[in-house]
C-alpha cells in the first residue's frame, strides 16, 4: 500500500503572497550586492580579493572616485536565536570554524597570494644572468615615473609663496616633499625650514607641505596669526575629510599607515581616538572589539598592502566594517608599471628620497617580484658592482623624484 504526504492546494492570495516575497527579497539582494561589490556571504579571503581588485582598478582619478562600502557579516552570528536541529547547528559552526581558520593564510597572503600582481617572475634568481661585463647595458625606463601631481603643485605654491612674500619670509613646516635635491634647491631661493610652529614669527608665512597636517595645526597658525599657504595634496585632503565623515557618520575609524608619517600624523586628526594600523602591528592588541569600523589607507601604500591588513581585520568578529579607499592612483601606476619592468630586467634602481614612502613601495614591490633592487637618491651612491653580470637595467622614481635625476642616471648607465 503507497501513502503519500499532499500538501494542501494553495490558495491564489497565498501563493502570489510568497511569490512577492521570494521577489522582494531578491531584489533586496540584488541592491545589497551593486552597493556592495561582493557577496556578503563570502569568506573574509574572498572579500580581501575583492577589496584589492578594487582598490587597484578604480578608474578614472580618485577625485571623482565615489566611497567603497563593504560590509560583512557572519552569517552565524546573525541568524536567528532558535534552537535549531543538531545538523543545521553544526553547518553554522563550521561556518564560523572557516571564518577562523583562513586567519593564517591571510597573514601569508599580506602582499604574496593575495598580490597576484607581484607574483614572482618565473626563473627569477637575485643574481644577474647576463654577461660578466657591461658592454651591452641596455637600459628601461618605466612608463610611470617620478613626479606626481601633488608634489608639482606644492613646489609650485612654494615657488609662487617666495616671489610673493620674498625670500626669507615663508617657512615650510617640515620639508615640502621627500627630496633632499628639490629641498635644498628651494631653500637656496629663500624658503625657510622649521619643525617647531612657535618657531616662525608672525611676519613670516606658513607653507603647509603635500602631506598636509592636523586640524590643531591650522588652529594654532590662526591664534598666532599667521599667513598660511597650504599645499596640501588633493588627495590627501580627500583622505582627511573622509576620516572626519566616517567619525561624523558613527565609526570607529582605521588608518592603515605607518605611525610616524606626517600624512598620517595629519590625517588622524580629523577624528579622536584613530587607531593606525602598521605593517607589523598586532591587531588582537590595537583593535579592541567595535561594532563598526570605517577603515581607510595611506594613500602612498599599495593596494596588497591594504587588502591584505583588512582580510586580517575581517578575521575579527566586528559588525560592520566599511573601506574607503584612499590609496593614490598616481602611486598605484607608478607601482603597476615598476613590477611590469621589474619582471623584464636583470636589476632596478628605484631612485627618491630614503624617507620617501612611496619610493620605499616601489623598491619593496621590486624585490618582492624577485628583481635585484637597489633604492638610491641619485647616480652619487652608484657603485658599479651593482650591474656587474646585468645586461638589462630599469629605473623607476618615487613620486617627488625630478625627471633630471632620472634622465642623468640613466645616461651615466648607459655610458658605462
Ligand atoms: S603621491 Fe598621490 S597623494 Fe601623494 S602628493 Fe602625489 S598625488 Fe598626492
């Protein structure tokens, strides 16, 4: 005898009623994935993927660039707080095990995995495989090169600030970009250096360099009445002001940078209580448990860089976290277009200040691609065992390294 379990016939309001919610749903779903760019329901791994992807390839320049929110959540921890059967408890809990458990690989993806773009060049060997002589020295320059527009503008405001007001009477509060060469030319036509603000006298004018400075700096110049001349980078007043937005908005805000920058030290002031996140920085002790984090970068550092830091904060059970990205795209090609050379030659030479940020990425990613790399100011600390056995070099520039520095090393090479 067959038995057979029959559901009830529907009625037509109870069927068209489940129909617009399996609909409504979907569109809720649809919406829910154009904001956010990503499956929410994916692994931290997939949405640090993601994240890289995006803050690699944002086209256009990030001065029409709009915000990039990213939200995860756990699905386990938003479920419904029912008992459920045995079998459904055990799937949510090795969903949250995942969650876990790609921890390490995180940490090993931090600039290699996730960084398909740095992949090591295959047959790669840190020695040259050229010929015992430089006779046939052939010499690359990347396509992407030396000075951005932010630092062109800030020498140019420092230039036009000394006509102005005469040599002598504007000081620049730390050194305008990271380059002795260009800062010493200025300093010779009359711009004043100092690192003390109390240090600059009332008749004299204030230049506030590309890496911009805090909120309490632009008070201070005020009560002393200073004449202040801000050459603040576009990009960098982008990053402040989203700092600002993101505290405003109700998040506890992330900086992903080194501590010591002046970007950084400026930028953080837009908010209270920022906490900056540094390459080798332990987040179990830097980042307390928050519902909501806002994170946004150093706009100098590459986009593995970042993406690999917030796959490790992503690890961490927070509510909401959501990313603006405020890397450089200026930065990001001159780094697409260094590791493009870094895999074609024998050895590079990385040349910009050795306080330069940018410049320190562009030799890091180098070596990371498996090039010899050497990061030198100018062609002074060349020595000549460095090409001995290359027969193909590359240069590249940070972004406040002048085109004459670049031009005159690459002669000098060639001529060897
Ligand atoms: S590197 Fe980018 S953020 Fe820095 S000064 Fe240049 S354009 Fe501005």
């Amino acid at each position: 005898m067959h038995s057979s379990i029959q559901s009830p016939p529907r009625t037509r309001s109870r069927r068209f009623g489940s129909i617009r919610k399996v609909m409504r749903a979907r569109g809720k779903r649809s919406r829910m994935a154009r904001r956010v760019g990503v499956d929410i329901t994916k692994s931290p791994t997939h949405v640090g993927r993601i994240t890289r992807m995006r803050a690699g390839s944002v086209p256009g320049t990030f001065r029409t660039a709009g915000m990039m929110s990213l939200f995860y959540r756990d699905p386990a921890r938003d479920a419904p707080r029912t008992a459920s059967p045995p079998r459904e408890r055990e799937a949510r809990l090795r969903a949250s095990a995942v969650v876990v458990s790609v921890e390490p690989a995180m940490m090993e993806c931090d600039g290699k995995r996730i960084g398909d773009r740095v992949a090591t060049r295959p047959g790669s060997t840190q020695g040259g495989q050229g010929p015992d002589s430089t006779e046939d020295m052939q010499v690359k320059i990347a396509s992407s090169r030396g000075f951005c527009f932010g630092v062109e503008d800030a020498i140019e405001l420092a230039e036009e600030a000394v006509k102005t007001h005469g040599p002598g009477r504007v000081v620049a509060l730390g050194p305008v970009i990271h380059n002795r060469q260009v800062v010493e030319r200025l300093e010779r036509e009359g711009l004043g250096q100092t690192g003390d603000l109390d240090a600059i006298d009332p008749s004299q004018a204030l230049l506030i360099r590309s890496h911009g400075a805090s909120p309490e700096t632009f008070e201070q110049a005020r009560r002393r009445g200073l004449d202040v001349v801000d050459a603040t980078c576009v990009l960098v007043k982008r990053a402040q002001e989203v700092v600002r937005q993101l505290h405003e908005e109700g998040y506890h805000v992330v900086m992903i940078g080194d501590p010591e920058h002046p970007e950084v030290r400026g930028v953080i002031g837009y908010a209270p209580d920022v906490t900056v996140i540094d390459r080798d920085t332990d987040l179990e002790e830097a980042l307390p448990y928050r519902e909501r984090l806002g994170i946004v970068a150093q706009t100098t550092h590459s986009p593995e860089h970042v993406a690999g830091v917030i796959a490790r904060i992503l690890c961490r059970p927070y509510r909401e976290v959501k990313i603006v990205n405020t890397l450089c795209l200026e930065v990001t090609r001159r780094q697409e277009a260094a590791i493009q050379l870094a895999r074609e030659v024998d050895v590079m030479f990385v040349l910009g200040g050795l306080h330069s940020a940018n410049t320190q990425e562009l030799a890091r990613l180098c070596r990371e691609v498996g090039c010899e790399t050497y990061h030198l100011e100018t062609w002074e600390q060349f020595d000549p065992v460095m090409v001995k056995g290359k027969s193909v070099a590359g240069i590249t520039a940070g972004a406040s390294t002048p085109e004459s520095v670049i031009t005159e090393f690459a002669r000098n090479l060639e001529a060897l």
